[in-house]
C-alpha cells in the first residue's frame, strides 16, 4: 500500500464506528449498518456477534461488494469472511476487542471468541 493513502487509513483508525454498505441478498436493495472496527494497514476488520445469521453477513456471503464509509471518507471493498482460528482472524479479534473494551462497561471476552470476523480490504 502506498505511504500517503496508508498515512490517511491510520488517521482514520480511531473512529469510533465504520458505516457498512451492502446490497440484500433477496430484495438487491442497499443496506448501511453502523459498526464497530479495528483497521490494520488498508484493511478493516468488524466482529459480527449474530455470527453468520446477521443479516450483514449474510449479504455480504452473497455479494462481497460493499461500500464503506469511515469517518466521511468513501471506500469500495470486498469483503472476505475470515477462517476462524487463522492468524488473521485471531488479530482481527484482538484489534477490535482491545479498541472497545476499555471504554465498554461490560465484559467482551465472549464476544471477541464467538463472533464471525468479516474483514474488508479498502479500495
């Protein structure tokens, strides 16, 4: 990734939430969902707590292509489900729990081990 766009994702990095676009599986209309995220070099990762029955997943399974939007900026993306346990996946775990947490009054252990990471390379 090139220094300059790398430089403006990481000023981005402590947003506080992501804004999601995908299109419906079934009606082929846009969705936007506002998440949670961690970012790592040009890719943002997000915990799905519904797992593979949350509605966003499940669009994105269907049709990778999304948009994104972090604080004002727009992104195109493809979203990739990650494997669970992969190195990747157990990074993108610890970013996004370790991001929240602190300013979480509950607890987000088994959250951060039992959601679904999706993470989405910024275009």
């Amino acid at each position: 990734m090139e220094t300059g766009k790398r430089a403006a994702l990481d000023g981005l990095a402590g947003e506080s939430y992501l804004y999601l676009g995908t299109t419906g599986r079934r009606t082929g209309r846009p969705h936007e969902i506002e998440i949670w995220f961690a970012l790592d070099g040009g890719t943002a990762y997000l915990l799905s707590g519904g797992g593979d029955a949350s509605d966003w997943v499940r669009n994105v399974r269907a049709d990778p292509a999304c948009g994104v939007r972090i604080g004002g900026r727009e992104f195109r993306s493809e979203a990739r489900i990650l494997e669970h346990g992969t190195d990747e996946d157990e990074r993108a775990r610890r970013m996004v729990y370790e991001k929240y947490q602190p300013g979480y009054s509950g607890d987000l252990a088994e959250w951060r081990e039992t959601s679904r990471v999706v993470a989405l390379d910024l275009a």
